[in-house]
C-alpha cells in the first residue's frame, strides 16, 4: 500500500472510505458478527456430533467467567490480524516500500479500526487479494484447528469478531476482483488522520483497461446496492428480533415467535421455567428475506435513479 503513484501515472479509479461507507461497515459488522458466530455455532454442533438447533442457553455459574475469556481472546485476534496483513505486505513490498506501520484510528468518528500500512510500496493485484484476505483465511483455519481440539463456544467471539473486522478486506478485494489481473494497487491516506476522506486505495492500470470502467462502475453499483439492501434488511431482522426479546424478558414471558413455532418462521425464543432459554433460527427463510430485501432495494434505486434523469 502506497501514497506515491506509480511512474506518474494516473489511476484508473480511487476508493474512498468517505462516512456513508464507514457507517454501512459498521453495520455490515455488527450483522456479520452475529451470522458469522451463528455459522461457526454450525462447525462447532459438527465437531460434538449435536445438533445447533434448538439452541439452549443454561445458566451456569462458569458464564461470567467464560464470557470474560472469550472477550479477552478479541484483543490477541485483532493483533494477529493486522500482524498478517503485515507480514503479507512485507513479504510483497520489495520495491522501495518501508516496513509496515500499524496503528488504531476512528473514521469519521463512526468506524474504529485498527491498521497496517506501508509508505511508497505498490503491489499487483493477486498481492493484494493476498494481503486482504490472509488475516480472515489464517486466522479462521488456526480456530478451527482449535476447535477441533477444545470445541467450546468460547471460541465463537474471537472466531466471529475476525471475521466481522474483515467486512472491509472483503469489500476491497470483491472491488479488485472486478479489474484485470494486471493491475497495480496503492494506499490512500490510511495513516493521515487529518484527511479521513482520503483513506482508500487506488487502482492503477494501462489506458486499455480503462475502456470497459463505465461498465465496471455500473456493475459496482449494483452490486453495492444489492448487497447493502440485503445487509439492511437482515439487520432489520436482527435489530427487531433483539428489541423483542428483551422487551419481552422485561415485561413479558421471555418467549418470542416470528412466525409459527409449529410450521414456518424466522425466530422463535422461549424462556424456560429453570432459567435456561431456546433459540432456533430458521436461516434458509432469514437469507431468503435478506436476498429479496437486496432485490427490492436495487430495483427502488434504479427506479429513483430513472426518475432523477428523466427530469434532469
């Protein structure tokens, strides 16, 4: 990652982490959390040879204990995380680039994260989908591995926190996918916290590549608005499901049903007599939702956009 434009050319297209990304990060990464524990809760059932579903929390006096744990385990994760980007970008940085720099930031006063970065190092395009993505792959398999070894729900937190604090390595690389394999890759303003608006990257590549980026931002485009309609709606399902829940512990019986508990439904939640609660997801029916809510988004945006050309 870079500040410095290679050879004085002019970059085919820049990616800016501006507020309204930052805020749809954040709320990608709150939702991914949750979807990312409850599929490792998945590889976790496997591993014990029982079923996820229902799920029942039983109060023991080991919880708060646990639940310490598995928080002070999001710490080290975090710092391996940017350590692996580190190490990737050392790995690749061999034209003139310095060691990478790490450090915390909050972007726009809505995002916090933590970062790696280098000064004056370019990398290609299969370098940089490496130093994305190896922090997510490393760190899922080292949990994993260790689940296999220790299966407790302890390693959910750590394992799901990972995976949620790559929504943006995700983003990035999914952006990258979209140009030739030639292209070349730098770092915009990660470290300069005076300029937040100038955290991104750019893409750099020969004139020919730039002929097809009309249709590439269209692609993008959609895409965006696929993704960030299906996002909003399962974080409508989760916000409301949670709302519902404690409502419901609060001046209620504890149970909630989205649904027929009996048939169809989303979400059901029942509190038991000796303290223990179930939960049961119906995931096909929720992504269902998520998909249609992506698709109804993009439509009402194309819709809004036709409109505000026809009466340019």
């Amino acid at each position: 990652m870079s500040r410095t434009e290679p050879s004085g050319r002019r970059p085919l297209a820049e990616f800016r982490l501006t507020r309204a990304v930052a805020v749809q990060w954040l709320v990608t990464a709150v939702v991914g959390f949750f979807a990312f524990a409850y599929a490792f809760g998945h590889v976790l059932a496997a591993v014990r040879g029982v079923a996820l579903e229902p799920i029942v929390v039983d109060p023991s006096p080991l919880f708060p204990e646990l639940f310490v744990l598995a928080l002070a385990l999001v710490a080290p994760v975090v710092v391996l995380h940017e350590l692996l980007h580190g190490l990737c970008m050392a790995r690749y940085g061999t034209d003139g680039g310095s060691r990478p720099a790490f450090g915390i930031g909050l972007s726009h006063f809505v995002l916090p994260y933590a970062y790696a970065g280098t000064e004056g190092t370019r990398f290609t395009r299969r370098e940089m989908l490496v130093v994305l993505l190896a922090p997510f792959a490393g760190i899922t398999v080292i949990g994993l591995g260790a689940m296999v070894v220790y299966p407790s729900p302890v390693l959910l937190v750590p394992l799901a926190a990972n995976a949620a604090g790559s929504i943006g390595d995700f983003w990035m690389a999914a952006t990258l996918l979209q140009y030739p394999a030639d292209v070349q890759v730098t770092e915009l303003g990660l470290e300069d916290d005076s300029t937040p608006d100038q955290q991104g990257f750019a893409i750099y590549g020969s004139p020919a590549d730039s002929g097809s980026d009309g249709k590439r931002r269209v692609s993008v485009a959609v895409l965006s608005r696929g993704l960030a309609g299906a996002v909003g709606t399962l974080a409508a399902i989760v916000g409301v499901t949670i709302v519902a829940v404690f409502a419901s512990l609060a001046f209620g019986s504890g149970t909630v049903a989205f649904g027929d508990p009996n048939g169809w439904f989303l979400f059901y939640h029942e509190l038991r007599g000796d303290g223990s609660a179930v939960l049961e997801v119906r995931a096909p029916l929720v992504l269902a939702c998520a998909t249609l809510g992506g698709v109804g988004w993009t439509v009402v945006a194309a819709v809004r956009d036709g409109f505000a050309l026809e009466f340019e």
